[in-house]
C-alpha cells in the first residue's frame, strides 16, 4: 500500500510540474492578494463596525487568508479538476489489484503539496506587503505566517480532499460536481455568519470551515460580531483589532487540526467509495422517462439520396446549427418552456432571467467544451467555417437563447430594458462560455466560472 | 530510403475486385498537386521533397508505421503546412486556395474527440454546417451514408455507447457528406469487421469516381487492384507505383 500511495504521489507531483498552469496559480494568489487586500478603502473592505481595522501583522495574515477562501478555493479548484492528473489512464490502472485507498491518498498529498506550494508564495507575498502596509506598527513575519496558515491551510486541505472525492463516483466526476462544488463554496463563505455573535468554542469554530470569522469577530473590540466584508460603507479612522486573541480563542485552533484530519479522511473515504470508470450495463428495459428523453427512431433511410448542396445562407444556418445543439436534449427544452412561462409570470430581472441564464450556464458550457475539444478543433479547423465564425455563431445563438426565453416577459411588458438584458447577458454568457472553453479545451473552466457570475448576477440588487 | 511498392492484389482478405472490375479512374477536373513538400518537427524530418499529383481515383499510402503517411494526410487535409515545397489546388498554390479546398474536403482522422453526449445525428448535423451545408439535405445524406456501412441504425444514440468500430465509421461518414471532391481518409477501415469494412470500400471507390480519395490504410493489398496510384511512404520518402 505505501508503494502504491508513493507511487501515486510521485507521478502525479511529475505530472504538476510539468503543467504551466501551476505557475499560473502561483503567479495568482499574490497578484490577487494585492488587489483585494484592504488597503485604504481600496480592495475588499474588511469592516469592524463601520471602521477599517488598524493594519497589523496577524491581521495582514488573516486578510491573506480571506483571499484563499474567496478567490483562491474557486480558482485553485478549477486548476485541480482540470489539471492533467485528472487524466489518469484509468482503463489500465482500474482493472490492477492496487488499493484505491492508496491511490487517493498518494494524488490527495500532491494535490495538498501543490496548494501548500500556492500558500507559501502567498506567504512570502504576504511578508512583501507587510514590509511595504504594517510599518510604523510592529512588523512580524512569524505573526503574518502563523495566522495565514492557520486560517487557509486547512481549507486548501479540505479542497483537495473534495477534489479527489468528486473523482470517485460517476455522478461528481460530472457537471453536476461542479455545481455542488460551487454550492459548498458559497456555503463556506455565508455558513459561518450563523455563530456571528456567539462565543467562540470548538463547536462554533467547526461551523467556520474557511476559518476566518473568529480571528475577525473575537479581538474586536466591545461585544463580538458585527463585522462586513465586501463593499461596506466605512467611516473614517481606524479600529484596534486583535486578531492573535482570536487566533488562540478556545476551540480555534482545535478547529483547524480538525478539519484538517476531516480533509485525510475524506481523501481515504474517496479510495473506499471509488467507483471505476467503465461503462454501467442498464439492467432491464429502460423506464418511460429514459425513453421519453431518448431521442427516437431515426427517420428511415433514403438510400440514394444526393450529396447535401450548399446552405443558400450558411452564416444563418451555422447559427441555427449552434442553437440546436445549444439546447441539445428533451430534459433542456422542457426546462427551458417552463423558464419563459414563468418569464411572463413572475419578476425578469430577479426571477426569470436568472433561471435563464443558469440553465444557458449549463447549456452553453457543455456545448462549448465539446465544440473546442482539441482533437475535435483538428477535424473542424478543415471545414470552410473557420473556427473564429463558429465562435461568433455560437454567442449569436446564446443571445438568440435568452431572448427567446425572455419572449413572453416581453409580449407581457413590452421594454427595451428587458430585451437588452436578455440579449447582454446571453452574449456575454456565450462569449465567456467560448473563451474559457477555447484557452481550457473543456466545458470545466465556463461552467465553473459562469456559475461564479451568475451568483453575482443572481444577488446584485 | 525509398523503396518500391507492388500494387498486386492480396490472396486473402476482402474481394474488392468483384465490386469494381479494374481501376475506378475517370475523368475529372479537380488536381491536388504535391510540389516538394517536406516536413520537420523541430530538427526531425518526417517528409522530404515529396512531389506528387493527386487527381480523381483512389490513391493509397502505404508504408510501415511513424513513416510519415498520417503527416502527409494531414498536409492534403490543410491541418499542417509543409516546411518547405507547395501545395496546389488546381494549380493555385495553398494557403491562398486552402479556402477554396476546404468548401470540397472531407477528412476522416484517425482519432478524434468525438462529443460524447451527442447523438451521431447531432454530430454529423454539426459538421454539416461547418461546412456550409443544407442541414436538411446533409440530415438525408447521413441517414443513406449510415445506412450503406450499417450505422444507421444507431445514429439517435449517443456517441458515448458507441464501439471503437462505430466511431470509426461515424468519423468516415461525416468526411463524405456534401459533394466531396478531395476526401482524406486515415486509416478508415481499422477496427472494422470484413464485412463492414467491405462495404466502406464499396462506398469509396463509388465516390473515387469523380473525387480525389487518398487514404491510408493498412488493406493495401486488397485494395490496390482499384487503386489509381499507390505511394509507399517509407522513412520520410516517397516512391510511386501507378
């Protein structure tokens, strides 16, 4: 079993130093660090109260650390899930007798090297700034590394054990696992406001996964809670904030151990639940909903039908060809009927619209990950249509997509507010969809991306 | 090293010469001129100064495998240009005519990441309008290309059930719709069972009537004796037999 799990460990740490996105995703978290880190106003605004808190050390550290859970949890996913380890030859290596536990194991310590590697660029990012922000106050590299560690370490363990989880079963290795990623995500982050108030305890801090509310909440001064982070109004002066207090407050520090110890055993759990890749025999005949969905017969053959002719207008026929497939499937069309009736009936921008736009997330994605499949774009570079044309047809059906579910919110309430919403945000959808899936080869990177937006599309006032 | 290449029929195997009684040439008005081509990875030469002129009939490469015949399907096929050396298109030179080329091309690759969770009819309909086609008319076509190499029975399924030998042919049968003057096939027949494989060569040389078809293919005895031309590749060289 260790030489399994060693085994598995070194391949995939050969694998990650080989892929140029790992430079990417070191080159990301301090750059993005610089930019969110609260620095007069500027940034993302950490409040406490209605104040900025004075920039210390520890609290520098705990910034950084905010930055993981927000920005880096989502980004360093999107590395891990499309990286070239996912690409195991599993054909080959799930018919051999090796423990599947061994080989979770092995790829979940690459995958916590890798992300502990992006933390310790963060860290030396984190001291740069610290040389430059927290003078004339005590400036301490140990104090900016302990709370920034504390606080991300354990989260970045608990991604990589997700990731390695959602490669076990059929069912998360899909769109779906993306989508539940996501929603733990956010979970993460809005979950922990629930213990804002309370005292601090191994029980309260269990609550706070991404590890930053009780180093915010403890050391403030006068009753815990009440702090914003994010694009709060600030009045002018600063606030004494603790932050080490709320780093050694009861139960912290146990938290963190144990989420880490979670993140191990989810990584082991993921080796005992595996499930191989090869494809599942249906038993039985197929039920009535898996025949409904199915797409029929096809139409009998006609056997000495002449070579296609040209499409008189090719352009409008490529788009109408991107719109079919865009919206490929029974299950798409029954959803996508009951997105604009509902259109007609209820709130566009807040209510239908968002539904839309998350079925088109879903929709558009896969269409454009498979368009842009690298030895797919081989083949289709050879047809007339350059794949540029194809692009551009593609966002064209994406807009044609949301006006055409926006139509009975439209036939309602006649505006030219509503149809510019459905056109933008269709085209925008479509043109992020094709970008990300042209630079990534996958549907992995737009889906992920677009359900990120469409969580600020769908709560922006 | 350049070698010489027979063009006899193989003893076993496939009976091509009972579907078409001698070369499948005719006159055509279409050429697909090689002129010196060769081709480097970096400092390694695949292909040198290899000159040829394609013209409608069937015309096979041969060769052992890594010799260069897939390299030089994919030049024909415009996915790669040549280091050196040109390439016409009745006799105006690529990449100006690759344009004019590609409204009549079709090209069957060895591998491709087919869409997985469409259908073959979806995937075909999407070749259809890349290529600029009726998707109506290229939705009747593709039922009667299916229909001739035993797929057509299977094209509302998705790609995802489908066997390495219904790839294959689902691959083959998006190269040949429209009108196809120039169809540039790897390896078409690999995979496939005598029977199916039959049948795809029948197709073929139907279509070498008034098209270009160059393929590679590991059949080359069997088919030879229909063949126009077959040019054996052989350690980035290139030798005729006609």
């Amino acid at each position: 079993m260790t030489t399994v799990m060693r085994s598995s460990l070194a391949t995939s740490l050969a694998r990650y130093r080989r892929s140029w996105g790992l430079w990417l995703l070191l080159l990301i978290a301090p750059i993005g660090a610089r930019y969110m880190l609260p620095i007069d106003g500027t940034g993302v605004i950490i409040a406490i109260g209605n104040q900025l808190p004075e920039m210390t050390s520890p609290f520098l550290g705990v910034s950084l650390g905010i930055v993981v859970s927000t920005l880096m949890l989502p980004i360093a996913w999107l590395y891990l899930r499309s990286n070239t380890t996912r690409r195991q030859p599993w054909q080959i290596e799930e018919i051999t007798p090796a423990s599947r536990v061994a080989i979770a194991l092995g790829r979940f310590g690459a995958d916590v090297l890798v992300l502990l590697a992006m933390l310790a660029a963060l860290t030396v990012a984190g001291w740069f700034l610290g040389w430059l922000l927290v003078p004339p106050r005590p400036f301490n590299l140990a104090e900016i590394a302990f709370a920034l560690w504390l606080v991300a370490a354990p989260a970045l363990m608990g991604l990589a054990a997700l990731r390695v989880l959602f490669d076990a079963r059929p069912l998360l290795r899909s769109g779906f696992g993306d989508f539940l990623y996501f929603v733990l995500w956010i979970a993460s982050i809005a979950v922990p406001a629930a213990t804002q108030g309370q005292s601090p305890s191994f029980a309260t801090n269990m609550v706070d996964f991404a590890g930053f509310v009780t180093p915010l909440q403890y050391g403030a001064p006068g009753e815990p809670g009440d702090f914003a982070i994010g694009g709060a109004d600030v009045e002018p002066g600063h606030v004494q904030l603790d932050v080490m207090a709320g780093l050694l407050s009861p139960g912290y520090i146990a938290s963190r151990w144990a989420w880490a110890a979670i993140a191990v055993a989810i990584a082991a759990l993921a080796g005992l639940i595996y499930r191989p890749h090869l494809t599942r025999r249906r038993r039985g005949k197929p039920g009535r909903l898996t025949t409904w969905l199915a797409a029929g017969p096809p139409p009998r053959a006609i056997a000495d039908a002449p070579p296609a002719r040209r499409a008189s207008l090719a352009w409008l026929n490529l788009v109408g060809a991107e719109f079919k497939l865009i919206g490929s499937g029974r299950a798409f069309w029954l959803l996508a009927a009951s997105i604009a009736v509902a259109s007609a009936l209820v709130d566009f921008r807040h209510m239908a619209s968002p539904a839309a736009l998350l079925l088109l997330a879903f929709a558009l994605s896969a269409h454009a990950g498979r368009s842009e499949a690298r030895g797919l774009l081989r083949l289709t570079k050879t047809a007339p249509f350059a794949p540029m044309a194809r692009r551009a047809a593609f966002v064209a059906a994406g807009a044609g997509w949301t006006t055409l579910l926006a139509l009975p919110a439209l036939v309602r309430a006649p505006a030219l507010d509503t149809l510019g919403l459905a056109v933008g945000t269709g085209a925008a959808a479509a043109l992020i969809a094709s970008a990300l899936a042209s630079v990534s080869g996958s549907a992995f990177a737009p889906r992920l991306v677009l359900l990120v937006l469409w969580y600020g599309y769908f709560s922006a006032p | 090293m350049v070698s010489a290449c027979a063009s006899d029929a193989g003893a076993a195997g496939i009976p091509y010469q009972e579907l078409e009684a001698g070369v499948v040439k005719s006159g055509g008005d279409v050429s697909l001129e090689l002129r010196g081509i060769s081709k480097n990875y970096g400092r390694k030469s695949v292909l040198a100064e290899v000159s040829h002129t394609f013209t409608p009939g069937l015309t096979l490469l041969t060769g052992p495998s890594g010799a260069g015949k897939s390299t030089l399907l994919r030049m024909i096929a415009t996915v790669e240009k040549p280091t050196r050396g040109d390439i016409l298109w009745n006799g105006a030179r690529l990449p100006a005519a690759r344009g004019k080329l590609r409204t009549t091309l079709g090209y069957a690759p060895q591998a491709v990441d087919l869409p997985e969770d469409l259908t073959a009819r979806e995937f075909a309909m999407h070749m259809a309008a890349l290529k600029g086609l009726s998707l109506r008319a290229a939705d009747k076509q593709f039922g009667a290309i299916t229909d001739a190499i035993g797929l057509h029975a299977d094209i509302n399924n998705r790609i995802a059930s489908f066997s390495g030998g219904m790839r294959r042919r689902l691959i083959f049968a998006q190269a040949l719709l429209g009108a196809r003057r120039v169809l540039a096939l790897d390896e078409p027949t690999a995979e496939l069972d005598a029977e199916t494989a039959r049948k795809l060569g029948a197709l073929l040389l139907e279509r070498a009537r008034d098209a270009i078809v160059v393929m590679t293919t590991h059949l080359a005895d069997e088919l030879a004796p229909s063949a126009i031309a077959v040019l054996r590749v052989e350690a980035g060289m290139v030798a005729h037999s006609s």
